[in-house]
C-alpha cells in the first residue's frame, strides 16, 4: 500500500527499457537526416559544378568561333597576325578553364554516385544530359521549414528520453525510502480424507492482517534519490542549451539566406550589365572599332559575373537545405 504500490524496480526497468528504444529510433532519424543533408549536398555540388563547366565551354566557344574569323582577316591582311597568336593564347586559357571545370564536374557525379542508385543498388554515374538548365532546381530540393522545428530535432528528442528516464529512476529512489505497509488475506479449508490428528481447518477459516516495517539503513537509496535529481538537472540544462542553441542556428541560417538572396540579386544585375558591354563591344570589335584586349576582357568579366551568381544561387540552396 505504500512502498512498491505505484512503482517497484521491474515497472521501473520496463519504462526505461521503453525509453531506451526511443532514443534508438532518434538516433536512427539523426543518422538518416545526416545521410539525407549529405546527399542535398552531393546533388547541390553535382549541380553548380555542372553550370560552372557549361559557363567556361560557353567562353570557350567563343574563343572558337573567334578564330575563324581572325584567321580570315589575317590572311586578307586587314589584321595582323600577333592577334592570331593572342586569340590562340587566350583561347588555350579558357580551354584550360573547361578541364578544371570538367574535372570538378567528374569528382561531383562520382560523389553523388554514393547516394544516387539503380534498382541493384549499384551506384550511377550521372552524365552531363541529365543536367538542369539553371540554378532554379537547386530551389526545388528541400522542403520548407516547420514551424515546430526544435521539437522535431532528434538530438533533442533523445534528451528528453534521457529525462524520462531519470524521473523514472528519482521516482522508484523515492520509493524505496518509502515504508512499507502490506495487507495480506488467507483462506483455508481442509481437503480430503481426515488425518490422525483430525481436522484444523472445520469447515473454512479466514485471516486478515498486515505488516509495516520501516527501513533504517536508507543510504543507498538516498544516495541513488541524489544521484537521479543530480542526473535530471544536468539533463535539463543541456536540453534548455540545446533549444537555445537550436533557436540560434536556425536565425543565423535565415540571415545567411536573407544576405545571400541580397548578393545574388545583385550578382543577377551585375551578370545582366556585363553580358550587355560583351554584348557590344563583340559588336564593336567585328565592326573593326574596338581592339581584341578589351573585347577579351568584356567576355570574361560577364562569364565571372555568371559564375559568381552560381556561387550566389548556390549559397542559398545550401543554407535552406
């Protein structure tokens, strides 16, 4: 009635066991989360170094289909022949650029491999057809943010385990101060054939009664109430820092987006304007009124203000994801 009656070490050990296998089943969400971020990852990367090859075989090609017209001239005689020879030179500089670049793009598909599979489950190497036209599928990967976000956490989850755990221990601590108060009922009636010494139970007896012992010798238990009280403060101050260090991270990543959307919408107009003057001075250099240093300059300043926005886009997914 006192001691054992709401809680005793087997209900005790079943509750923890119980909590146990909730913070197997967190741990087993964070591992997956962890796989999930890292293939966000894996995509994102396969995607920018996708663009960013495409943005240098872009000013390669430009280089290219340059030179056939610079050969002309030359052989007419209305250019001279070092702007061969400088056209050559800068276009084994892009061509350079687009190795880098493909190199880059080969090491992002062999790492998205790990994650992207076939039925087999064999890992694909996905090639340059697959890739999307923009940075805009790198919006598209990741869902939005919830609102309940630190409840959701499984670090988080796995705390709070831990503290129903602790309140399980505290509370059968507690109970083994307790005394102890039993009631106990019997029934007896004799069965069978009477014996030598007659019968002791004529025709059926019933006693009722209890027992109340109080211990004396409690140190253990009182060491254990200390020990669990002590276990349950320190898990619920690192459950109160975790949600504030939740709270933070989550505002540092939505002002890290909210600056990086500022940067990309600049980048997107600087892009614009520098695709513009390439724009016009390869106009003005095939209509002979500009030189080949400034037109090479044009090109290559718009192609960095194409990769920067990549960068840009690029920052964005991440920090969403």
């Amino acid at each position: 009635l006192l001691r054992d009656r709401l809680v005793d070490e087997r209900r005790t050990r079943q509750t923890v066991a119980a909590a146990d296998i909730d913070i197997a089943r967190f741990e087993r969400e964070s591992v997956a989360i962890g796989v999930q971020r890292r293939a966000i990852d894996a995509y994102q990367n396969w995607v920018v170094a996708g663009l960013r090859l495409a943005a240098y075989r872009d000013l390669l090609n430009l280089s290219e289909s340059r030179r056939g017209a610079i050969a002309r001239q030359v052989e007419l005689g209305a250019r001279p022949e070092i702007l061969l020879a400088e056209n050559d030179q800068n276009l084994v500089r892009r061509r350079a650029l687009v190795v880098r670049a493909e190199g880059d793009f080969e090491a992002a598909a062999n790492a998205l491999s790990l994650y992207y599979r076939d039925a087999a489950g064999e890992p694909v190497l996905v090639g340059a057809e697959r890739l999307p036209a923009d940075a805009t599928a790198l919006t598209g990967v990741v869902a939005a943010a919830v609102a309940d976000f630190a409840q959701r956490r499984p670090d988080l989850q796995v705390l709070l385990a831990k503290i129903d755990q602790g309140s399980a221990k505290l509370a059968l601590a507690q109970n083994d101060l307790r005394p102890r108060l039993d009631l106990r009922g019997e029934v007896g009636k004799d069965v069978g054939e009477e014996g030598l010494g007659g019968r002791s139970r004529t025709p059926l007896e019933a006693a009722v009664g209890f027992r109340f012992s109080i211990p004396l010798q409690n140190r253990a238990a009182r060491g254990r109430l200390a020990e669990a009280r002590a276990e349950i403060d320190a898990l619920q101050a690192r459950s109160r820092f975790l949600r504030d260090q939740i709270a933070t991270e989550v505002e540092g990543i939505t002002i890290n987006v909210g600056a990086a959307e500022r940067l990309a919408a600049i980048a997107e107009q600087e892009r614009m304007l520098a695709e513009r003057l390439a724009n016009a001075e390869r106009r003005r250099f095939e209509l002979g009124s500009s030189d080949f240093f400034l037109v090479n300059q044009r090109e290559e300043t718009a192609n960095d203000a194409r990769v920067r926005l990549i960068d840009a886009q690029a920052r964005i997914a991440t920090d969403r994801a």
